[in-house]
C-alpha cells in the first residue's frame, strides 16, 4: 500500500489550520461588529475635507471612524448632511461592551455636554476628522428625530472656521462705511470754513508780529516760521481731506494699500 507523501500530510495540515483561524476571525469578527454602534452628527457649515473612512477622536484617542455620510433634502429648501461614525466597542479599559452597554454609556457621556467638533488633519491636503469632547457651555441641538433617523445622536459645536465665519457676519459692515461716509461729507462741507479761519489765523499773526518787531529781527524770524508752519498744516489738512474723498476706504485699511 502506496504511503501518503510528507507533502500532502502537510498541505493538509496547513488547509486544517486555515480553516481553523478563518473560522475564529469570522465569527470573533461578526461578533465585534455586532457589537459597533453608528452615531449620527449633523454639522452645519461645510464637511468639505471629510470622507468615509475619516477618523474619530475623543481628545486626541481614536475610537472609530467615519462610516457613512449622506444628503438629506428638507423642507426649507436646503440639504442636511448626517454623518455617521463608527464606535469601537473595544476601546475602554473594561474590554468590549455590548451594544446596549455601548448605547447607555455614549447617551451618558451626551449628557454630561459631549459633542463633536471638525479639526483639520492635514492643512495641505485639507482632511478633516472629528474630535469629540465635552462642551457643556454649548447647549445640544438635535435633528436626528426629525428626519426619522433612530440611531443615537451626538450634538457638535462650530468648528473654528465657522465660529470666524459666523463672528465676522456679525460686524455691522454696512453701518460703519455709513459712518465712514458721514464723517468725510462732513469733513468736506467743513472744510471751507476752516480754510478761512487758518487764513484769518495767518493774517492775525501777521499783523501782530508787525507790531512787535520790525523787519530783520530775531523775533520777526520766529514769527515767520511760525506763520510758514501753519500755512504747511493747513495745506496738509487739505491735501488730506482731498484723499480720503477719492479714498475714504483708507480709515479702515490705511494709505499704504493705495
């Protein structure tokens, strides 16, 4: 009787062990993804740099990663986008926790003032990820039951870009280049009479340091500066009057940008 070769014994070995580690990796793995709970976000300026795979931090620790993002039409004419992330039930001290254990303790952390927030990960390529933490000055807002979404519903705050955006519609723009305008109209209907006063002013102290000296004196010299200097200050206040017409955009950016 013809013996099986070493080779076959041990290819078929190998196949056993195969099996083996495909069989624990399969149901092991089934029962860690059963296990995983998608939370939805919704944020409300751009997602831009943001894709499915993105990762999920809580204070720097990745717990997950981003699973799905959708489009959602409304009512109002606009598109909400959920975002759902993917919570690795396996990332606290005590090992995994069940589904139901993992629901209870991110609905407690919710209410303790967890939130998520955009962070940019890399300012060249501009990938984004999400970076939960707790926010409690900021009150939650919740959109998920409105748009007949069940998962669980993690609140966010504005990331940076968007607190800058959202400060600077706040300037009152309009009122101050009202402003702006108001003074330089002023500044020109003004303008005249001070004109005639710095003239006035000029021949007063003309007058006068005639009657103090004569000509040639020291005195009369000092008072001739002194007149020079003035005239200098009135044609400067008129040279700047003039500018600010045809600029008045330079209250606010200064001369140098013109």
């Amino acid at each position: 009787m013809k013996q099986p070769s070493r080779r076959a014994i041990g290819g078929f070995i190998f196949l056993i062990i195969l099996i083996i580690i495909g069989t624990v990796v399969f149901f092991f793995g089934r029962r860690f993804d059963r296990n995983y709970v998608t939370p939805v976000l919704f944020f409300e300026g751009s997602v831009k740099g943001l894709s499915v795979g993105s990762n999920v931090y809580f204070r720097g620790v990745p717990i997950g990663h981003v699973e799905k993002i959708q489009l959602i039409p409304n009512n109002e004419d606009k598109i909400v986008i959920p975002v759902y992330v993917r919570i690795d039930p396996r990332m606290t001290a005590q090992g995994e926790m069940s589904r139901s254990e993992m629901k209870e303790w991110i609905n407690d952390l919710i209410g303790h003032g967890l939130k998520g927030k955009l962070q940019t990960q890399n300012v060249l390529t501009g990938q984004m990820t999400i970076e939960l933490d707790f926010y409690p000055k900021y009150p939650p807002r919740f959109q998920a039951e409105k748009y007949g979404i069940e998962d669980i519903e993690i609140p966010t705050v504005p990331s940076m870009f968007d607190e800058i955006s959202q400060n600077l519609e706040k300037i009152p723009l309009s009122d101050i280049s009202t402003n702006v305008n108001s003074v330089l109209q002023q500044l020109h209907d003004d303008m005249p009479a001070l004109m005639r006063q710095s003239t006035e002013a000029v021949v007063s102290i003309n007058r006068l340091a005639d009657s103090i000296a004569g000509p040639g004196t020291t005195t009369m010299s000092d008072f001739n500066k002194m007149i020079r200097d003035v005239s200098e200050a009135a044609r400067a206040v008129s040279r700047l009057s003039d500018y600010l017409e045809r600029h008045p955009e330079a209250l606010l950016k200064g001369k140098g940008g013109y």
